[in-house]
C-alpha cells in the first residue's frame, strides 16, 4: 500500500439497520397521509360525479312536465357521458357505481318541499337484496329488482371513510351519513296491524301503514300501541295521521312506550287538533290543526328536535316548534299509539342519521 492512502469503509451492520429502522417509521407515517390524500381526491371526483347526475335528472324533469324518471328507465334516460357512471373508488370494472333513490320514482316535483334533502343518487350496490313487483302486473312477487336503484338503506355503500357521497334534488353533492327514508319496521306491535307498500320498478315508495284492531272494544285508551325497531340519535321521522276523528299519537321513546306520557316527543292528533307533547307536559305550537291528507315529521339533529307540517301531504315545511334537549338523552325509537278500533297512520317513514 502506498503511503498516505486512506482505506474507505462500508457501512456496518448497525448502521445499516439504522438506516432500514428510520426508512421504515417516515414509510409508516407517509403513506396513511398519502392514502388520506388519494381518498379525498377519489372524494372529490365522486362528488363531482354525481353532482352532474342531479343536474341530468333535473334536465329530464323539466322535459317530462316536472316528472322525475322511474327507477326502470332512470339509467337509460338521462343524457350524460357514462364516464361519470364510474365510482373512481370501485374501480371501470363497475360500470355504474351509483344507485337512485325509489322515493323519487316517476314523482313530480311540485310535489316536494325541500330539493336540498331529497336525496337524488348515492354511493351503492349494484344489485338490491330486495324483490319486487313487475310494474303493472297481478300477482307476480319476486321479480329481480332494479339495477342501481336504492330500495332500502342497506343498498347505499359507504366508500369514504365513515361517509358516502350522495347528490340532492337542488344539484348539489355532498358526503353524508343521511339515508333516504325507508319504511318503519314496527318491529312490536300490540292490537295493531303493519302494512308495507310493494317495490314495484316505477312507484315511488310510500312508507308504512299501521292500523289499530280490536276483537273487542278498548278498557284503555291505549289498547294498540306499536314500536320501531330502529333506535337512533340522529334521524327523521315522517307520516299522516290516516284519520282525524280518533285519539292518535306518534312520537320518540327510549323503548315501548303504553301511553302518550311515555312518548319523550310526541305529536299527538284528536279529532282534528294538533299537540305536542314531551314526557305528558303540552307545548306551545304554531298550527294546532290538521287533516288526514297532512303530513308530519319529527326531527332529531344532535340535540335539536323539531316537528315539521305540510298541509295538503308532500314533504313537511312548516316548523311547528324547536326545542333542545339533554347532553344525556340517548338513543329514541318511533312509538304509535291508538285509542280507537280502525284508527291508523300511513306513510310511515324513517331517514338514518343527519349530518
């Protein structure tokens, strides 16, 4: 070796695993916020998305006289690039990501109140789990339901994170924990009878029906009473009284509630004359009547309530009163009581949690 030559080392094993130990703790902490960064840019054209689906379903409305599409012809109709069909999160092999609302099915506009919360399209499955009914025919149950169409909540798919991205019938597109209404489940029912509407391929869906009957006269004015089986903290409720001649309340409840008083908020209906009840106290309220073609919707966001009124049917707009309530109230299911044989509610609906 010739004098003043310097040997150069290679890195020793320590320091190698070093190296590998602060390579693998920057991986560890980049790549969530990588995958955080490429979720909302997946987010974001979704959004995007389905937005210009809510304008293509208005553009149809106003070319059919203010009618919406029905749910068997809704895909084929709009005039888009079926480009935006394609949810970035599931990927071209899923030609449509996106599924339609049923309650809007062949409905006229006019006919709703609040564009902002109706729900247009969602993140969802492609094919339902329900069965329906072919449209127009007799007896023939158990036809495969509609490609892309949300008949239930459990058809809207969450995709980003905690949320899914849904477009309203005002044109905007949001990410959202807020389902369409689906029919109540009356999951326990005491001298009263449930009744469900059939999917059928271009019928909106009309909620459930719940009847009071007696094989004998009431002891009590309680007898029929009826329980959700859905237990929230944040939803909408939403229904019309079937009669107005007969003692009938609808309202929120920790569990099964057997009389009015029970009812934490309650929207309670006699012959005409519209209360508010919360724990049996009565409320002050903006409209005291109401009729058999009304419809009505109790609302919880968070610690608000609030009970809304639409004259004449469609969806409630009229607040009817506002009221906080405690940090501690929990989780509260949709109770029904009736005082007379025959008396009913209809169109009993319920949408999942506001954001």
């Amino acid at each position: 070796m010739l004098k003043g030559t310097v040997r150069r080392q290679g890195f020793t094993l320590i320091e190698l695993l070093v190296v590998i130990a602060i390579i693998a703790i920057l991986a560890a902490i980049l790549f969530p916020v990588f995958a955080k960064a490429r979720e909302k840019a997946m987010q974001a054209t979704c959004t995007q998305n389905q937005r210009q689906l809510a304008v293509a379903v208005q553009i149809y409305a106003q070319d059919h006289d203010q009618t919406l599409p029905t749910a068997d012809s809704v895909w084929g109709s709009l005039a888009i690039d079926r480009g935006i069909l394609i949810c970035p999160t599931k990927g071209k092999k899923t030609g449509n990501g996106y599924v339609y609302n049923i309650n809007l099915s062949g409905v006229n506009e006019s006919e709703i109140a609040d564009t902002t919360e109706e729900m247009v399209t969602a993140d969802g499955l492609v094919t339902s789990t329900v069965q329906v009914n072919t449209a127009g025919a007799v007896n023939s149950l158990n036809q495969a339901a509609c490609r892309n169409v949300a008949y239930v909540p459990t058809d809207i798919e969450v995709r980003h994170g905690a949320l899914f991205v849904a477009s309203y019938l005002d044109g905007h597109a949001a990410a959202t924990t807020a389902t369409p209404f689906t029919d109540i489940n009356w999951a326990t029912a005491t001298n009263a009878t449930p009744t469900y509407p059939v999917y059928t391929a271009v019928d909106p869906h009309t909620g459930s029906t719940l009847a009071a009957a007696f094989a004998t006269a009431p002891t009590t004015p309680w007898t029929a009473t009826a329980t959700s089986s859905m237990s929230f903290n944040n939803g909408a409720v939403r229904f019309a009284f079937g009669d107005n001649t007969s003692e009938i309340a609808v309202g929120l409840a920790t569990g099964n509630a057997t009389s009015a008083s029970a009812l934490n908020y309650c929207l309670y209906g006699n012959s005409g004359t519209l209360r508010i009840l919360e724990a049996g106290a009565e409320q002050s309220i903006a409209d005291s009547t109401y009729t058999n073609t009304d419809m009505f919707m109790i609302k919880r966001n968070g610690l608000d309530v609030t009970y809304w009124k639409k004259v004449g049917g469609g969806k409630p707009d009229l607040l009817l009163r506002s009221v906080k309530i405690s940090p501690q109230t929990g989780a509260l299911k949709v109770n029904a009581l009736f005082s007379a044989n025959g008396s009913s509610i209809t169109a009993a609906q319920y949408s999942g949690a506001r954001p």
